[in-house]
C-alpha cells in the first residue's frame, strides 16, 4: 500500500545489500489470483520476505503483498510507525469501526482514492518460521493490513470503490499540500503579515 505522504527523502540510513523486485502492475493477471498457502518455511520464503521489504522500502510503500513481486503465494509484508511486520497465511479475524481515507497502491501508481475501511483490524498467520503470530491494528496499521489481505485474495483496493469513484492523481494532491503549507506559513509568519501591511 502506499500513502501520498511515503517520502523516499531524509538522511542517508546504512542499508544492507538490497535486491528490489519489479513490481507488478494494474492488468497483469497475477495481480487476480488469490494466493496459495505457504507450506515450506525455508530459506526460499526468507528471501522472498527479505526481497519485499526492500522493494516496499524503495518504493516507498507502508505495505506489499507477494502477488506484487509475481509470486501468487500467501505472504505480504508492512511497515508502519517503523515496525515491520511479516504475514504468511493471514487470516483476518476481525475488524471493527470504519474510516475513510486516502488510499494508493504500488501496482496502481500515480493514483489515489478516498476509501472506507474498519478502523481496527486483527488479523492471525504465521512468521518466517511458521511460528502462530497475531497482529491487532488501528488507523494506518488496520488499513495496510486490509489493503495487503485483499491483494493476498486477489482483489485490489479499487474493486471497492462506486463505478463514480474519483481516482486523484498523485501530482494534484502534491499541488494541494503545498498551497496549503504557503497560506499556513503566511498565517503564521507575523513578519510576513508585517510585510503585507
Ligand atoms: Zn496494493
């Protein structure tokens, strides 16, 4: 999943060898499968995992599901709030309230809508190591972990959306954002006001 708020910018971090993935796009028929069960916790599966969060990371992206990368399997990957977490075989168990909000899709680029999804999610699966692991979420962490199941069914998160939905471009909301942060440093900037005076 991504948000128009993801920013590749900031200082340098040390980043081990990274291999990022191509990722797939909106049309490609992989994208509609629903995923297969993971059966074999191996090194394989490590790599996959490994391979996803760099390619999330690059994107940038708070979330990725393997069918992304092309791999139809039950895994997906999210990192919010800086915690990364792993799903093989999730199962959403539960989900409570609803929020709307700004969605995107790394296999949608360019490209949001307003969607309504539960406010709080858990969701159970498995670690790398086929260890049980359960995952309790709200707000963006709930979202991604919907965005992400979803892709894991084959389904993508404009499926949701009313034949009337408005897709927004990313370059719009960015325009957006930066009319506003212009009138709120003019608001606040008393010296600024001074001058206009
Ligand atoms: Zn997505």
């Amino acid at each position: 999943m991504s948000t128009p708020t993801a920013s590749c910018d900031g200082p340098p971090v040390y980043s081990p060898p990274m291999s990022i993935r191509p990722i797939v796009t909106l049309g490609d028929p992989r994208l509609r499968r629903h995923g297969e069960r993971v059966r074999t916790f191996d090194k394989t599966l490590h790599r996959l995992l490994d391979d996803m969060i760099d390619t999330m990371r690059d994107a940038p992206g708070v979330g990725i599901a393997a069918h992304q990368v092309g791999v139809v399997l039950q895994v997906c990957v999210i990192e919010v709030e800086g915690h990364v977490h792993e799903l093989i075989n999730p199962r959403l168990v539960s989900r409570s309230g609803e929020e709307t909000d700004l969605e995107g899709c790394l296999s949608v680029p360019g490209f949001y809508a307003y969607r309504a999804r539960a406010e709080r999610a858990v969701i159970e699966a498995q670690d790398r190591h086929g260890r049980k692991t359960r995952l309790v979420g709200s707000g963006l962490l709930a979202r991604a972990m919907q965005h992400e199941y979803d892709h894991l069914q084959g389904e993508l998160y404009l499926d949701a959306l009313g034949p009337e939905a408005d897709l927004i471009p990313a370059a719009r909301l960015r325009e957006a954002d930066e009319a506003a942060a212009a009138s709120t440093a003019a608001a606040g900037d008393p010296e600024a006001l001074a001058a206009v005076e």
